[in-house]
C-alpha cells in the first residue's frame, strides 16, 4: 500500500511516494525544474495561476509514479500540503475567476488593519488569535473593493490546497485549520467569524464545506484520475497549509515543540496549548492540524517572507547561475562569523509580519569594496536570514514558546552549514535533521486520515534523524556580536 503526498508550493510542485507499511520513500520528484513564476502587476503584488499548479502537480505524479516503479492501482491515499493565505476564486461551474492573490501579495495590509482597529484590537486578538492583517479574508475584501463585478461571479473562496482538492475529487470543501489562516475562524465560538464575514460584507455561503483536517475529504474523479494517471475513487484523506504540514512532517504535534523550515520563505513553528497571541501579531496562532474543541493544539508562526527567494537571488545575479547552491555554501564558509562587517536585511519580498507589516526592502550595510567579495554576500545573507529567525524567535519567547530542540528536514536552506550552525549558535538550540519534506509529510497525514495507521506514532515509525547540530561554545560569542549589529542596522529602517 502505497500513500501519495504533494506540496503545493509558490516555487514548485512536489510529490513524495511512500511505502505504508514500511513507512520508506519510494520516490519524489518536483516541478518545474526551475521556479515557478510570480506576477507581479504592481510594486507589493503576487499573483499565480492555479492552473499551473495543477499542470506542475500532475507531471510531478507522473515522473514520481515512473520513478518509483508504482502502479496506478497500487495508491491507497493522498495528501495535500500547500501555501498559505493565498486566496482562490471559483465560480458556480468550479472555473477559476481570477489568478490567486498568493502569501507574498501585501496589497491587503491597509484593509485589514483597518479593520483591526475598527473591530477593536482586543475583541480581534481574543476571537481571532490576529489582525485580519495581509491575510485570505482581506484580500478578498480587496477582490470586493476593487473587482465588484468578478466579485458578483463568486461561489466559493479557496486556499490553495483547497483548489487542488476540488481538482481531484470535484468538491470544493476545506478545513479548520485552513479557515484559521485565512483569519475566518473564530476561536471563541469555534465557528466561522460572522464579525469577520459581516465587516467585510461577506455571505457565509461563499466559505466551503468544513472537513476535517484528518479523513476522507472527497474520492478521485474518472476525470483527475486520467490526468494524474492513477486510478478513480482513491481518497483524499488529508490537507493542511505548507507549515502546519511541516511540523506534522517532524512530527511535532505536543505543546512546546518546535519546527522550522525555510524554503523561499522562511519559518518557525512552534505548538501550544494555550491560546495566546501577539498584541502586535507580528506572529500569529492558527488552528494546528491536531486541533480539537476538546484539545488546544495551537501553531504559533513566525515568517519571514525573505529566506530562500534572497538565496536564489543572488544565485542568479551574483553567481550568475554558475555556481550550484552548495558551492555558494562552500564559499560562505571561507569567511568568519560576522562577514568581516557585512550585514544583509533579507527582507525584500514583500510586507514582513514580522515588523509590522512595514516593507522595508532587503539591505545590505557595511560593504567594503576593497576587501569584501561574493563570498562575504554568500555568507552575510545566509547570517541574515537566521537574524531574522532570532528576531521573531524572541517575540515567541514573550508568548511562552522557548525553543531547546528545533526540528527540520534536511533540506533547502539547512543543506548549508552555515546556516544551521549558525542557527544553533544564535538560539543556543540543539536543531535536529530529518529525512523528511512536506510531501512526505502530507503522504503520512494520508495515511493517518484514511485510517491506515493507528494513530501518529505508528505514522512516525519511518522518521530518520539524520543529523544533530549542538551550538558551538567557541562562536556563540561572535555570533551574538554580530546579530546586534545586524539588530543595529534593521533598527535604523524600523
């Protein structure tokens, strides 16, 4: 028995084959091969066709099917991890109205902290966990605003993941932890936000089906089965946003532990049991994917939107598409802590949560054109990155959440040394290394929905540590030198 997973991301589609009994990964495999485009019409925006997730989606299954020598009766369950707070419009036929307004886009901020102030901060933060912010729900009153006649074409507003289940089995249905990112559920009622959906001036029954996070949340039609090249009537068992997802992928689901990831942004995660939020909601506290009435299992997030799209950036300007992504960590790892002065602001894509929601654009401070060269960028905005970790980790402290033991996959941005060392000396955190994804991780989510595991530990039993990272006593010092003035320098443009 075999379990699929995907990852819809913003940079590619990826799909994960898993071994159910073995709990093994049979095959993987993504695309594009290169990132998938973001349009950007305006400054601030970020826009993606649907249809082009479902394009990559479906060559993805085809070559990880191929790959991994898997049959198309042998699927028992799919998964489906994706990018949060992106906003899918479809009509009463399920065609697509528009190209989705996706996480990055912060043309909504204006609206919805002017609802935060209007609703009242207070009664946002106890029944919301946040601001209405940048997030689904205000970039559908932006639609509202400023498409009155598309608006008026609306039957239904999805999350990205949501799209991609009403592809596959032709229901459009979502979850809690779903309607949470997206800033519509509301904690104390355990309902939909009518004060939400009644300040925008938003009809309930423009909100999906609810399902649950875990369970059968439709079947594979005649027709998606032919495009994807497996066969009809296997069950959707399971979604959640990309970073719910991957904490599950690490199997961290209890209050206080912790997950991060950073892929073209750049996140950590951490669980609780209380429901807290950030006055400033500078990070925010969704539904987790083990959220209950009965039991709290809340995610408290902190992103930062400018983690590994800095990264490919100077890849393809700096290294002129070149040099491979570990010979730029090689190259970062020729030069001290600190950069020999050099600090980068990696905060370049788009309005950061983080600061208030203030887009400040990435910084580079302190280059020195007679001694320093690509090797110092290399290693000043990797530096960079895990700063802004610190930064936002800090403000989880406040909330209760201290990280001791930080899980990842052994992946992206953590393929570096420099990034991970210098993430473990900066939070005096042992980060552990998994041989796991968010593919992966929504093929076991799968299995749990369907009901082929007994329950997360048996899901669990194929989780590999591949690596252990303990700070290094030596550096821990020049480290934090080098992060207040990293704090110096964003201080002077917050």
């Amino acid at each position: 028995m075999y379990l699929l997973g995907f990852d819809v991301g913003s940079s590619s589609v990826k799909a994960s084959i898993l071994n159910g009994e073995t709990g093994e990964i049979v095959s993987s495999a993504f695309y594009p091969k290169k990132e998938m485009a973001i349009t950007a019409k305006q400054a601030g925006w970020a826009e993606q066709e649907p249809s082009g997730w479902w394009e990559n989606l479906k060559l993805a299954t085809q070559e990880a099917m191929q790959v991994g020598n898997v049959s198309a009766n042998a699927i028992g369950a799919i998964g489906i991890s994706y990018q949060m707070h992106g906003l899918v419009l479809v009509d009463k036929h399920q065609e697509v109205l528009r190209p989705s307004i996706i996480w990055c886009d912060s043309r909504a901020s204006e609206i919805g902290q002017n609802a935060f102030e209007k609703l009242g901060e207070e009664r946002c933060l106890a029944d919301l966990l946040n601001s209405p912010g940048n997030f689904t729900a205000a970039k559908l009153k932006w639609v509202k605003e400023n498409e009155p006649e598309l608006f008026g074409r609306i039957d239904k507003f999805m999350l990205p993941g949501d799209y991609i289940g009403m592809k596959m089995t032709g229901e459009v249905r979502t979850t809690i932890s779903g309607l949470s990112e997206g800033i519509f559920w509301n904690f104390r009622e355990n309902g939909l936000s009518e004060m939400l959906m009644k300040e925008f001036g938003f009809q309930d029954n423009l909100a999906a089906e609810l399902v649950p996070t875990f369970g059968i949340q439709g079947l594979v039609t005649d027709k998606a089965a032919k495009e994807l090249g497996i066969k009809a009537g296997i069950p959707v068992a399971y979604r959640a946003g990309d970073q719910p997802n991957n904490a599950l992928s690490l199997n961290v689901l209890q209050p206080g532990e912790i997950a991060t990831t950073a892929g073209t942004s750049g996140v950590v995660y951490g669980v609780s049991d209380t429901v807290k939020y950030d006055p400033l909601s500078r990070v925010n506290s969704f539904a987790h994917v083990n959220h209950s009435e009965t039991a709290n299992r809340l995610g408290v997030l902190l992103c930062i939107n400018g983690t590994g799209i800095l990264n490919s950036w100077l890849n393809r300007h700096v290294g002129n598409e070149t040099l491979s992504y570990p010979e730029m960590n090689d190259l970062a790892a020729q030069v001290p802590v600190g950069s020999d002065g050099v600090s980068v602001l990696p905060f370049g894509n788009g309005a950061e949560r983080v600061l208030e929601n203030k887009e400040i654009g990435a910084q580079i401070s302190g280059l020195n054109f007679n001694i320093h060269d690509r090797r110092h960028l290399f290693r000043a905005a990797q530096e960079g990155i895990v700063f802004s970790f610190r930064y936002g980790m800090d403000i989880m402290k406040e909330m209760g959440i201290d990280a001791k033991v930080i899980r990842a996959g052994k992946a992206n941005m953590f393929l570096s040394p420099v990034f991970r060392e210098t993430l473990a000396n900066i939070s005096g955190a042992t980060i552990e290394l998994y041989n796991t994804d968010g593919s992966v991780g929504a093929a076991r989510g799968a299995g749990i929905g369907a009901g082929y595991y007994s329950g997360f530990e048996e899901a669990f039993s194929g989780l590999k540590r591949l690596e252990v990272v303990e700070p290094d006593q030596s550096k821990v010092e020049a480290t934090e030198a080098a992060y207040q003035k990293w704090l110096d320098t964003l201080n002077r443009f917050i």
